[in-house]
C-alpha cells in the first residue's frame, strides 16, 4: 500500500467536535483534491498549526500510525472497491513522485503534511466527498488543546 514509513505520529487539527468523532468512531472525511479524495495529517505537532489549519481548537494525535493507516485503507476500500490508495508525504516546492496530490508550494512546508489518497480506478466516477468510519481509535490516539503545546 505504501513505500514510505509512516511516521511516528500523525497530527489532524481540527475543531473538538469533529475530532472527538475521529476519535471515538474512527470518523474521517475525504475530500476531492486534484482528482483523488484525500484526508491530510501533520507529521508535527506544532502550536503554530492550529491556526494555519485551522479554524482548530484541537489536535488528534494518532500515535500508532501503522494500525491506523491500515485500518483507514482496508475501510476505504470496502467504501470504494474500485479505488486505489496510497499514502505519503507531501512534497514542497517540487513535484512529488507520488504526483499531484503529494506536491505543494514551498510556502507551505512548515505543514510538514501526510497524506492518505485514493484515486477511482474508472475514469467517470464522481469526485464527492466520502465518510469512511473505522471504528474507534481511542486505544492509540488522544485529543491535546493547544494549550497542552510544551513551550
């Protein structure tokens, strides 16, 4: 599914109520994105962050990402069957190898994003937002306020 290792952790700023559905249903949302639905993480945990992607009172923090990202794959594709799915880093200022939906300006690489992205394998398919639920997370995923940033 993947040819990077993912990392350690993986931030999602947000507002609380989205968040605590994240965290108890395993709760996502992907959205259309240059011809793929994605859903997008930080690789850090960064104060500056809940604003820049915000508006975020709160920050999931998964901390087993290998679970979650195989948990996330194997729900997306009992959703979409006919859909391929990879995740990875977000490349800044270059075109990624993964494509366009792993490629941004260099302005945004403070992000330091990963992202999970699915592409239809028939050319006619709508590109509509998708829920996807993978059951709860709690076991390896907190919510932090910002206020928890260590200073």
């Amino acid at each position: 599914m993947h040819d990077y290792q993912r990392p350690p952790t993986l931030h999602r700023y947000g507002m609380r109520a989205e968040l605590e559905q994240a965290l108890s249903a395993g709760q996502f949302r992907l959205l259309p994105a240059n011809g793929f639905l994605t859903l997008s993480f930080s690789q850090a945990w960064d104060k500056q962050l809940f604003t820049a992607l915000g508006p975020a009172d709160a920050c999931l923090v998964i901390h087993n990402t290998e679970e979650f990202g195989e948990r996330l794959h194997r729900a997306v594709q009992r959703t979409l069957p006919n859909w391929a799915g990879i995740d990875g880093p977000v490349e800044y200022g270059v075109r990624s190898r993964l494509g366009l939906a792993f490629s941004a300006g260099a302005g945004e690489a403070r992000e330091k994003e990963w992202k999970f992205a699915w592409r239809s394998m028939s050319p006619q398919a709508s590109l509509n937002p998708v829920t996807v639920r993978i059951g709860s997370i709690e076991q390896f995923a907190e919510i932090r306020s910002p206020e928890s940033y260590p200073v």
